[in-house]
C-alpha cells in the first residue's frame, strides 16, 4: 500500500499598510495656532539700484535687472 503524499502549502501573511489618509499629516504646519504659508524664511536683499530681490543663484550680488544690463553691454 502507497503512503499517502502530504503537500503543505505555505499560507502568506498579508499586513495591511494604514491609510495615510487615516494617519493624519506626518508634519505640523502650525505655529501658535496659525497655519504657516512657507515654513522657512526667505531672505529678501536689496541691490546697489535700491530693487528688492530674492538671491536665487550662487555669488549673485544685483538684482537681474541689473545683472542683465551688465550681460548686455559685453
């Protein structure tokens, strides 16, 4: 008489993620109580002309107008 073949199968453990729906915001971005626009402060320079201008390049001393008058002229 044959023995009788035993198969195991091998049930999968399936561990459901939360919803990050669900978790909530993984960031605060209020401060006293008030929503903040842009968590990091921004410096605003003020070129050798007297126009405001957001420093946006490395070694950038003017503003682009005046970074663009001096192109032009070469």
């Amino acid at each position: 008489m044959k023995k009788p073949i035993k198969i195991e199968i091998k049930k999968e453990v399936v561990v459901h993620k939360p919803n990050p729906q669900m978790r909530g915001p993984s960031k605060t971005f209020q401060q006293d109580g008030h929503w903040i626009e842009k968590p990091s402060i921004t410096a605003i320079l003020i070129c050798v002309c007297g126009n405001r201008y957001l420093k946006t390049r490395a070694l950038q001393e003017l503003c682009l107008r005046c970074s663009s008058v001096i192109f032009k002229k070469r």
